[in-house]
C-alpha cells in the first residue's frame, strides 16, 4: 500500500477489444473435406470405366457434371459450415480475461483469466500456413480444458501471443500496445526484440537421425541380408527382408515424424525473459516453455552421437503432455546440438545452476556383478538446488531435478541387489519423459541420500526456491559433459 501523498503511478488505458477470426477461416479448416471426396472419385474412376455399358472415357466425360456436382456441394456445404462458424465465433479481451464466445444454436463462453494462462503457443498447419494464417493455443495448466483461436492473421496471432504472455506475467499493457511489436515472419517465429540461442542447422539434424543405434542397426541387417542373397544367388534369402519390414516402417515413420516436427528448429529468448521454441517442415508450430513449471531434465546421448559430441535435451513440463497430437512433442528443448549448445540451454534454462561444481559419486565396484559393461558410468551428485542421476552405455544418459520439484522418494531392491547391499533410489515428479534414478548405489548411501532428500525438499519448498531462474552475480550453468 502507498504512503500518503505518494502520487499513484497512472495505468494504461485498456478497452475491451472484440474481434472475429480471420475471413479465410472456413477454408483452412474446410479444405480436408474436399481433398478426401476428390480422393474418393479418382480411385473410384477406374471402376466406373469398367463397368459403363459404352465403356472408355467418354461415359465419364458424359457425366462429368455428376463428379463435378458432388465436389460442389461437398465444397458449398464446407464452407456454409465454416462460414456459420466463422460469423458466430468472436473473442474478447478485456481488462482482466479473454473471452472466446460461440452463439450459434446454443451459447458457449470460455473465460480465461490473465493470471491463468501458462503459456500461449502458435501452430501454423500447412493449409493455414500457406494462407498466411494461425492458430493460438492457450495452456491454462491445473488440469483445466485449454482454449483455441482459429484461425488469425499469422501477424495477428503473434501479437496476440506476445499480448496475452505479458498480461500473465503480471505487466499492464494494451492491445494497442503489443500490436507495435516486432513480430516473427511464416519461416521463423523470431522477431527483432527476440535473442536467439540455439539453432539446429537441417544438416546436423539429418545426420542425427541416420546415425541412430536402432537406425543403423536395421539398415546393416537389411544390406547384410540383401547382399548376401545376391552373392550367392539365392533369391529365397531375399524373402527373408520381410521379417525386418515392419521395422523399417516403423524407423521410416519415426524418421519423417522427427523431420516433419524437429526441421529448423530455434530456441529463443523473448523479452519479458520467457524462453520460445519454433520448428517444423510443413508446417510451423512455435511453444513457449514456462521456467517455472520445468520440473526436471533429461540429457542423453546415443552411442554413435559420441564420435560427434552431440546431446539430446528433453524436459518435464507441469501440466503440459509429453505429446501433442500433431504438433511438435512439447517436451523438446533442442533435438540435436554439441556440448556447447547444452550448456548455453541450461544456462538460459536454469541461470544459477553450476554444475560444475557439483561433487559425482560413482557406484561400488560390486556394481559390477548387475552392469558388466558399463558399471564405470553410473554416478549421482547433489547440491543445495538440484539432484542429479548419470549413467548409460548404449544410451548415456544424465537427469537432473531441482529439489523443490521433487513430489516424493523411493528406494528399491531386487534379490540380486540385496545380495550385493545395493539400491535403487528414484525421485518422482510429474509424468513425463524425464527418470531421474540413482542406480546400483550403495544401500546405506540410498538411505542416507533419501532421507537427506526429504529435507532438502521441505527447505526448497518452505523458501519458494526459484533462484535457479535468476541470474545470480557470476552465473555458471558451464558444464563439462564427460564428468560423470
């Protein structure tokens, strides 16, 4: 509260702003429908020809008007539909929330207050993409329903992100306002306010997906066999591919779903601190990543990435599935980049997070009687803000968790386990792609750690710890990646 005599300090003015969806909306959203009834026709043509009593193309060039016709109505009753959509679909923004309002045979309102809204993304399918038009995606978290604007202005919508992002951070502003904002062009979501950090050039990530251990193993198996039936001519052995065809399939989908989500991918910084991803072939979604809701790290590296020192950086995210449909997977914080590059995402991540300073364990020598091969990678770390977990051969792998994002603690044992006095000890947090499990360690060490965790939990959690979002004097998320 204000002294008194202290002048206030004025607001901005705001005004409800009330505004439609983009005019071309019916046809972005309408365009599949026509495309399948045309499909339909084509595949159905060879069938008609066949059985037409005077036979040939001339029966169809007759009736042309009967697949034209139907492609019409098809296309009319589209657009109705979409039109209707369009001239009853309106939202406003006002002083305190955004209304999405739907009054068409029946009344529907979504309100969402400003201090609601976690994030605010931009998807761009290639329809809408090529119509210079957008969709915003408001996360309200808390297991509450999220709302959709479809379509804007590709412009528009960045505004309106950027707008709506500010208002949920707490800073007065206006539409009028945002709408003089630099704002990101259909390649890329980065505008002339925005800092960039990271960017996967299409080479690197092309490689990366080739030089894979599933990848290399399939395609090594599929030559071996393929060669080997034509050295010693016997075609037989050829049929036996067909075993490793759903294989391929599976690594071919999984390829051009990585190609398709992950191409040009940028992780940028905007200005209110807040940190952006955008990426993808045909079509351009862009994701704002909440610090505050970041509840652990994953870190990996496959075998063959080593010889190139590249990493793979995955996150946990509140509220927000691993998975969105169609869109980028939202957990993705950079696809492929070299040790540098992880250090400077931890360090716009996390800005406090030093860890280099943070003190690894190795596991017993006994360990080695469970992990032959790669017993010499386990290690496990903590300090006063995070937990950390490495290890992996095949797959090196390294987790960290802030302590006030741990939700509870675990320790296991198998029989084998027991016999060598060794334990497991997992930190649990929310779902997610993120496994933050200290393996093999010794079972007096996993008590001890367990139990100190919970303390350190309960201290996080009693100061609101947030300093690893702040930059503290000398910030130092460096990180020697071998360590461990």
């Amino acid at each position: 509260m204000s002294e008194p005599g202290t002048p206030i300090e004025p607001q901005p003015a705001h005004q409800a702003v009330l505004e439609h969806p983009h005019p071309l909306t019916p046809i972005a959203k309408s365009w599949i429908a026509i495309v399948a009834v045309g499909y339909f026709i084509v595949r159905d043509a060879p069938d008609l020809l066949r059985d037409a009593p005077s036979g040939g193309w001339g029966t169809i060039g007759h009736y042309w008007y009967v697949p034209a016709g139907l492609l019409a109505a098809v296309l009319a009753i589209s657009l109705i539909a979409g039109y209707v959509t369009w001239r009853f679909t309106s939202f406003i923004i006002d002083d305190e929330q955004v209304r999405i309002e739907r009054n068409f045979i029946s009344q529907r309102s979504e309100r969402i207050a400003f201090t609601k809204i976690q994030s605010v993304d931009v998807t761009q399918p290639l329809i809408a993409r090529l119509l210079g038009l957008a969709a915003l995606r408001i996360d309200v978290g808390g297991g509450g329903s999220n709302a959709s604007i479809e379509y804007l202005s590709r412009k528009r919508a960045y505004q309106l992100r950027d707008y709506l992002i500010t208002r949920a951070h707490g800073t007065r502003t206006t539409v009028a306002t945002a709408a003089g904002v630099p704002v990101g062009t259909a390649f890329s979501d980065i505008s002339a306010a925005d800092r960039a950090i990271v960017a996967v050039p299409p080479g690197r990530l092309l490689a990366s997906m080739i030089v894979t251990n599933s990848t290399v193993v399939i395609l090594v198996l599929v030559t071996g066999v393929v060669g080997f039936s034509i050295w010693t001519d016997t075609p037989l052995a050829l049929a036996s591919t067909s075993l490793l065809l759903p294989w391929l399939l599976g690594m071919g989908a999984y390829l051009l779903n990585r190609l398709r989500n992950e191409w040009n991918f940028t992780l940028t910084m905007t200005p209110d601190g807040g940190l952006r991803t955008a990426s993808g072939l045909t079509s351009l979604t862009s994701q704002t990543i909440p610090r505050n809701r970041v509840q652990a790290v994953d870190i990996s590296q496959p075998l063959l990435w080593r010889a190139m020192g590249w990493y793979r950086v995955r996150i946990d995210v509140l509220g927000v599935p691993s998975e969105s449909g169609e869109h980028v997977p939202a957990n993705l914080l950079l696809p492929v980049g070299p040790g540098n590059d992880v250090s400077i995402v931890l360090g716009a991540l996390w800005p406090r997070l030093a860890m280099n300073a943070i003190e690894m364990h190795p596991i017993p020598r006994r360990a080695r009687w469970l992990r032959w091969l790669d017993a010499q990678t386990y290690s496990w770390g903590f300090d006063e803000r995070v937990l950390i977990a490495a290890g992996g051969l095949l797959r090196k792998r390294t987790s960290i968790v802030p302590h006030a994002r741990v939700q509870s603690v675990r320790i296991s044992q198998g029989i084998i386990a027991r016999r060598l006095r060794l334990a497991d000890l997992q930190a649990h947090t929310t779902p997610g792609p993120v496994d933050v499990v200290c393996r093999h360690l010794d079972e007096a060490d996993a008590r001890m750690l367990a139990m100190s965790e919970l303390d350190r939990m309960r201290a996080a959690r009693s100061r609101l710890d947030l300093s690893l979002l702040h930059v503290a004097a000398s910030p130092s998320a460096s990180w020697d990646l071998t360590k461990g």
